[in-house]
C-alpha cells in the first residue's frame, strides 16, 4: 500500500501558517507529500526546500484571478489548487491537510491501520476525522454545530474524486453528476490551528483572499467576538510537530463579556439547544457514513 499526503500553500510563511509543522506531522504515515505551490513572495518556498525530505514533491502552480460570477464566490480558485495537488498524487490513498492542520503522532497508526483495513473495500471511498478547532490560545477549541465537528480528509485515489470548493470532496458520478463520497471514519483526530495565528495575520489572509469568495466588502474579525457558550477547555495533548510554533497562554479564551450575538450565532444557540434536548448532532457533513 502506497499513501500520498497533498495541501497547496501561497505565502503560508507570511501568513503565519504553521505548514512545515503541518508537513513534518504526516511525514511518517505517507509515502510522498505533494505541494501545490502557487506564486509567493515570501520565503514559503525555501522553508518547503529547508525541510530537506526527498518525500515533498514541490509542483508549481498558477492561480486564475479572473474568475468571476458564481465561480468567483463559490471559492473555485481553492478547489483547483487542491485538485492539481490531489491529480499528482500516485498512492493508493491521498491523505489532505491544510497548511493550518496537523495530525497527531499517536494517530498514524490507527490511520494506517483504517488504510490498510478497507483498501480492498470499494464500498468506502473516503476515510472521514473528527475535528479540533483551536480558537484564540492553544487551550481553547470552538465546538458546535457551526464547526464542522467531522471531515473527510482521505480519498482513494482510484476513483474520480475532486476538490469542488476548499474544504470537501466530490465523487464524479456522471455526466454533470456528483455526489460526496461515501467514507469511514479513521479513528483519528484533525487538529486545526488556523484561528490561533496572530489576528492581523488572519485579517490579512482574509483582505487577500476575500475576493476568491465574495464580491462584498471584507469584515474584519476580532477573536474576543465570538459566543462564549462555543468555546471549551482543551486537556488533550498537542502533535510534538507543533509544540515549538504554539504561543504560550493561561487559561480558557476570553470572549468579549458584552459581545452581542449575530444572527448566525443566535440560530447556532437554537441547535446547540436541539442537540442538549435529542442527543442528535446538526452539524453539516460532506460524505456519506458507511460504517
């Protein structure tokens, strides 16, 4: 069994993406690590070549800044990066991570394991993760139905699979046909650091890459505004990959006490609520769960 692992990066380094500790997580599990590398004018690059493991295969790409219309706020600038490194992957399975995500070393053998065990099994196309999503310190993760609790992040690489968009999957299934891909879980753990960078980092991610998105006006964020009622204590353990980039810090985040709810945020309380009354979890999935 061979495995691929594949991301696409542009300016990661300025932007304080922590992507070299993202690489070196999954460097033990995967048997070549492809990077789709669009134009940077940063240093990115030279840290991708510093790492020095013959497994990262650097291919260069372009990004097509004149989409436009719906193609233009659907984010398919990201879904082609992701797709051109997913088109040179050569494994069976092509493990992807963003540069903001990390695996952690206690889970690549349950990974390889979950590989392994349904690599013959056509009826699974897909290995889904449960998510952490680190929120404002390194003890702090964001948990409700607005955080995508499960993803997919492992597709077999022998089917015609996509990245529509940056952060699911399609199966082709015909002639303007698609469906997501029908997936088992991997008993293992997403750790997502990207809302823990410096806030004007994340801004200027986000004053850059807003057009890709949108057509409106960029919204700047500010971390303390948030529901407190999402935020939960983390009493895990961090990937070692990522011990030396995370910032020290106390205690839980603190939300701003007076901050008033959105109304995206009051209907999240609603489903946080129906989710305490049933048992059930609302939040969305791109696959379908066949185990």
């Amino acid at each position: 069994m061979k495995i691929s692992a594949f991301t696409f990066l542009r300016n990661a380094h300025r932007l304080r993406f922590p992507f070299v500790e993202s690489i070196r997580s999954a460097l033990p599990l995967v048997d070549e690590f492809v990077v789709a590398l669009g134009p940077c004018d940063d240093d990115t690059e030279a840290m991708l070549r510093a790492i020095g493991d013959p497994k990262i295969r650097i291919v260069p790409t372009a990004w097509n800044e004149n989409l436009d219309g719906r193609w233009k706020v659907k984010g398919f600038i990201y879904g082609q990066q992701k797709t051109i490194a997913l088109f040179n992957c050569t494994g069976d399975w092509a493990l992807y991570l963003e540069g903001d995500e990390l695996l952690h070393e206690d889970d690549l053998p349950r990974i390889r394991a979950a590989m392994e065990r349904h690599l013959d099994d056509r009826g699974v196309e897909a290995l889904y993760f449960r998510y952490l999503h680190f929120y404002g310190n390194r003890n702090t993760v964001a948990n409700s139905p607005r955080w995508y609790r499960r993803e997919v992040r492992a597709v077999r690489n022998n089917i015609p699979v996509w990245g529509p968009k940056g952060l699911f999957f399609s199966v082709v299934t015909g002639y303007k046909r698609m469906r997501y891909p029908r997936a088992a879980f991997a008993d293992a753990t997403i750790y997502h650091y990207g809302w823990i960078r410096p806030e004007e980092k994340f801004n200027e991610k986000w004053a850059g890459t807003i057009h890709h998105w949108s057509d409106k006006p960029f919204p700047r964020v500010e971390y303390a505004e948030i529901d407190p009622q999402v935020l939960r204590p983390f009493a895990g353990t961090h990937p070692q990959a990522i011990q030396d980039w995370l910032p020290p810090a106390e205690g839980l985040f603190q939300a701003n006490p007076d901050h008033v709810l959105t109304r995206r945020e009051r209907k999240n309380r609603l489903m946080m609520a129906v989710e305490k009354w049933t048992g059930l979890d609302t939040s969305r999935k791109h696959f379908q769960k066949v185990d």
